[in-house]
C-alpha cells in the first residue's frame, strides 16, 4: 500500500517544473530618451573673428580712399572699383558679427538602437547668408577690375560677370537646400562649378590674349593677379564642400577659413592692384567728360584739357 507522503514525494518534481521561476518572469520595457536638436552654430572664437576682419575691411577702405587723393577723377576707376569692394565687405562683416544676415538649415538625422524602434533629432547648422549677398556684389566688381586692366572688351565682361553671379546664388542655395535631397544641395553645387569654369573662360584664357597688346608690364601684373584671384577662388568652393556641403568642419572653423580667403582677394589683391597700377600709365582709363564732370558739361570749353 502507497503512503500518502510517498504520493506527495512523486508529484514534487512535476509540480516544480510546471511553476514558473524567478528567471522567467519579463523585465521592464527599455526605453529611449530622444536625442534633443543639435545645433552647429558661431562660437566665440567665430564671432571675434568676424568683427577683427570687419575692422580690416574698414580700414582697408579708409587706405584705397587715400590713396586716390592724388590721382585725377577721370583715372579713378580702379580706386572707385576697389574702394566699393571692401566697403561693401564691411557691411557685410558687420551684420554677420552683429548676428544678422543669418539663419538655421535643418536636417534629420535617424537614431538606431537595439530591440526598440529607431528615433530622430534634428541637426540645424547657421548659415550666414549675408556673406553670400558679400560675394554677389564684390565678385563682380573684381573681375571689373581684371576685365578692364586686361582690356577685356564689354561682352565677355558681361559674361564673365553672369556666370560669376549664377556660381553665387547657386553656392546660396546649395547652403540652404534640404539634406535628404541629395540632387537638390549637389546639384546646385555642381551648377556653381561649372559657372565657375566660365568665368575661368572669359577673365583669365580670354583676358590673356588681349592683355599682351599692353606691353610686358601690364601682362604681368593681369598674370599675377589673375591667378592669385583664381587660386583664392577655387579654394571657396573646396572649403563649402567640407563645411556647408559635409558639415565636416566646425562653423566657427568655416569662418575663419573664408575671413583669411577674403582678407586675400580684397584688401590684398587691392593694394596689390592699386600700387602696381600708379607705375604703369599705360593702365590708366580715361572714361572722358562724363566721369569727371557729368553730361551737362559735354559740349563745353574746359581750360587746361587737351583737345
């Protein structure tokens, strides 16, 4: 006959494996903290940058001023060209240190993890639009100067001009397109290159066939600066592909870099334009009356001109 115990004794093992363990009972659900915006923006160091070369820029204003004191109205052109450069520039640093002329290009970046679904956050990096509007205005006026020191005539500046405008806006709203549209930002960054290429076409190939007609002196300086001016200028595009285009490099690093770059193909291509220009009276343009005095005096007798 079976004990009772015994019978309690054989249903043990069975019953324990039936009951649930403590290792079998479900954890907490994990969870995620989404990531907050991240923002990419001007740091001190990029602000202090901006206002030093905001100071140059003025300065170098005051000097190109002075420095056409002493030369007649009439052959004042490159002085006028120059001077509008970095003044132009100046305002244009002075708004960006100031923090105007400036905005956010937003993107989205996706967050993987394990064993619950992905997340987003937001990268928003400034973009300093008021240097893009800078460079609309005074990139023109520097190929003006290289145009006329070459004799460059009025069709292929006009050209050279256009496509220099169309590289600008294009580098604008490659900088502002949206990161996803990878057609969109490369895209316009490619019409910018390639606008580029013509005014490589127009200023420097075209401007060095007529530039020789001027005498040796003259091709040489045209030479000089034509080439500083286009090396300075096929670095903007090499440094937008890392900064504004990958998102590489640092905003405040992005500043810094292009300041250095404009401090070079303004204050420096000026002085470099303007000092070499008074040795050489053959670069002198006689734009006639109108410059000097203005249409109400064409007709008029002027004592001490030439006939």
């Amino acid at each position: 006959m079976i004990h009772p115990e015994q019978v309690a004794d054989m249903l043990r093992p069975i019953t324990s494996t039936l009951l649930p363990t403590a290792t079998s009972v479900p954890g907490p659900v994990p969870t995620v903290i989404p990531t907050p915006t991240e923002y990419q923006t001007v740091g001190e160091a990029g602000r202090r940058t901006l206002w030093v070369t905001f100071a140059l820029m003025v300065l170098s204003s005051g000097l190109f001023a002075l420095l056409s004191w002493n030369v007649p109205t009439s052959k004042r052109l490159f002085h006028v060209i120059t001077t509008l450069i970095t003044i132009v520039a100046s305002l244009s640093y002075f708004a960006m240190a100031t923090g105007h002329a400036t905005t956010y290009n937003c993107s989205t970046v996706w967050d993987h993890h394990k064993h619950v679904p992905d997340t987003s956050h937001q990268v928003c990096r400034q973009v300093f639009w008021g240097r893009y509007v800078d460079w609309a205005l005074t990139t023109p006026l520097l190929l003006l100067d290289l145009c006329l020191l070459a004799g460059v005539d009025g069709a292929h500046t006009l050209m050279a001009v256009v496509a220099d405008v169309i590289m600008v806006l294009s580098g604008l709203f490659a900088a502002l397109g949206e990161e996803g549209k990878t057609a969109q930002k490369w895209g316009w960054y490619t019409i910018g290159c390639i606008s580029y290429l013509f005014v490589i076409w127009h200023v420097a190939l075209h401007g060095g066939r007529t530039v020789s007609a001027k005498g040796r002196g003259v091709s040489r300086l045209f030479t000089g600066l034509a080439l500083f001016t286009l090396l300075l200028w096929t670095a903007y595009p090499i440094v937008w592909g890392i900064a504004d285009g990958a998102r590489k490099a640092s905003v405040d690093t992005e500043i810094m870099i292009y300041t250095v770059l404009d401090f070079l193909a303004k204050p420096v291509f000026g002085f470099w334009l303007l000092l070499s220009h008074r040795a050489m009276p053959e670069t002198n343009i006689d734009l006639g009356g109108y410059w000097s005095h203005g249409l109400a005096t064409e007709g008029r007798i002027r004592i001490g001109e030439e006939d």
